[in-house]
C-alpha cells in the first residue's frame, strides 16, 4: 500500500467479549471497539519533528498541521473554581481521548442500523458504554483543562519527557 | 558486604561494562524522543499499549504496526499528543504498510493476574512443604 498526501491509518481493536464480557446492550453483541490506534502518514517530516503539534484530523481529506504556536492558549479561561489534576490524571486525559472516536452508527440495508447510534464504536476499555457516561468524562476531563490549578505548560505535554 | 551485597555488586558491574549501548541504537526507533526535523526517528514498527482504564475492562488493547520506505527504514515520531506519524525517507513514498493489532499474549490480564497471583502465593507457600507439580495453567 502507498500513500500520498496526509493520510490517518485508524485501528480498532475489537472487545474480546468472550473474556471481557459485553460492551452494555445486547443490541450490540459482537460489534463493540476496546480502543483505537490512529498513525498518520505524512509527506515529510514535520517541523520539530511534530513534537509540537496537533495530530491532524481523521475524517475528511483536508488535514491542517497545526502547531502550538498557532495557538493562542493564553486566551483559555483558567478558573480557580474548578479542581485542576496532577500528572497522571492529565496522562489519563490523554490517553482517554487519544484513543477514542466519535463515530456515528452506520445503516446496513436491509439488515438494520449497526452500533447502536455509535454506542458500539466507543472506546470501551476508556469510556463509559452509554453516551451520558462519555458526556460527563468530556466535561470533567474538560473542565480539569480549564482549571488554573495546573499551567498551560503542565497541560499540554503531560507525558513526555522534554 | 554480605554475600548478597558482593551477588549485587557483581551484577552491577556486568551491566556497567556489558550493558552500554551505544549512541546509534539509541537513536533508532520511532520513540527515539528526536525533535530535530533534520535528524528524525527512523523505524519499521510501533508498539502501543492502551491501557485499561475503565471499571470491569480486563484487557487492554495492543496496537502493533510494521511498516517500511521502499524496503528500508521509514522517518518516525510523535505528535504532542501521543500518536505517531511516519512519513517517506527520499526517494519514495512509505509503501507496503502492514498492519496488525493483537492481544499481548505475554501480558495477563487483570483477572489473569489476580488469579496468578493466589497461585503464586499459594504455591510459594505450599511449596516449601509440598511442592506442586502442576504447572500454572494461567500464565502463559
């Protein structure tokens, strides 16, 4: 396989339910997601080597690189009334959120609708099976971001080592 | 020094002479942390482990990727947050990528490890007075 352009390779890795027990619904026995990997393909190497950027987008064909100095983060509020986290928690953030999508269900004609409204696709090693369960994840995780407990610096590289 | 203090030493110094690895393995892999765009990571291949964080999950998930430049090494590394890019070392494009996902089979899983653990516990300490001689049939 060769690539051209800016390409996102997604993988999904299947719930073994056998072992690990369904994803929540019976509607949607044997088509629940554990987790996703996403690998983008790229023409050449990015500036800084993308240690400073953002992974561009998986859908669609037109991928911005966007670095952190197009961004202006100083603008985010950073509120002293909501609770920050430490390390490991914005290395949770992280992971929770790396590893996930948000894709809807799909419609197998005749055979009916597949994943339930995309209840299937969740990641759920990382998420909650029901959609309010993700909600409240997105927002507590978000309004941990928001926090001025943790820095600007802290939360936007909380794993790496540089 | 005891004789546990001369085992350590020992050890110690084995791998102070015989462990030192050198700066040009160092820098290969996509995890080589390079964030020179003119001297990247290179690599054929990815490890991700995702771990389970979520209540009554008991694997994670394992992504494994091989991929390769016209035969050779690809340039690699990490974007902030996490995931990895590849791009084409000139001449050629990034071709015959391969992907495959799978379980770490040498890893057990929460329920796997909870219940090595109690065999382990039991049969350390059973196993002074009566050795088992079953093998653990849980561990892989």
């Amino acid at each position: 396989m060769s690539f051209t352009g800016i390409t996102s390779l997604v993988a999904a890795k299947q719930r073994n339910e056998a072992q690990d027990g369904n994803c929540g619904a019976n509607a949607i026995r044997g088509e629940c997601v554990d987790a996703y990997n996403v690998v983008t393909v790229l023409n050449e190497v990015p500036p800084n080597a993308g240690r400073d950027m953002i992974r561009p987008n998986i859908s669609g064909s037109d991928k911005k690189l966007i670095r952190f100095c197009d961004l202006d983060l100083s603008r985010l509020p950073q509120s002293d009334l909501l609770r920050g986290t430490d390390a490991d928690g914005l290395e949770r953030i992280r992971q929770r959120w790396s590893h996930s999508t948000e894709v809807f269900s799909m419609r197998n004609y005749p055979a009916g609708s597949f994943s339930e409204a995309g209840r299937a696709y969740r990641a759920h090693i990382l998420h909650h099976d029901y959609g309010s369960g993700m909600a409240q994840a997105f927002n507590n995780d978000l309004f941990a971001l928001l926090s001025s407990d943790n820095g600007i610096e802290e939360k936007k590289r909380p794993w790496l080592p540089w | 020094m005891t004789m546990r203090g001369f085992v350590l030493a020992g050890l110690l110094a084995m791998v102070s002479v015989g462990g030192e690895v050198s700066a040009e393995e160092v820098a290969t892999g996509c995890d080589c942390g390079s964030t020179d765009a003119a001297a990247p990571c290179t690599g054929n291949a990815l490890y991700v482990r995702v771990d389970a964080t979520r209540r009554g999950s008991h694997s994670d998930a394992v992504f494994e990727w091989e991929f390769n430049a016209n035969g050779g090494l690809a340039y690699c590394g990490q974007f902030a947050n996490g995931d990895y890019w590849i791009a084409p070392r000139p001449p050629g494009k990034v071709s015959k990528l391969r992907l495959y996902t799978v379980m770490d089979r040498s890893a057990p899983t929460r329920i796997q490890s909870w219940k090595a653990w109690v065999y382990w516990t039991v049969r350390i300490i059973t196993g002074i007075i009566v050795p088992m001689k079953t093998s653990c049939p849980l561990c892989p």
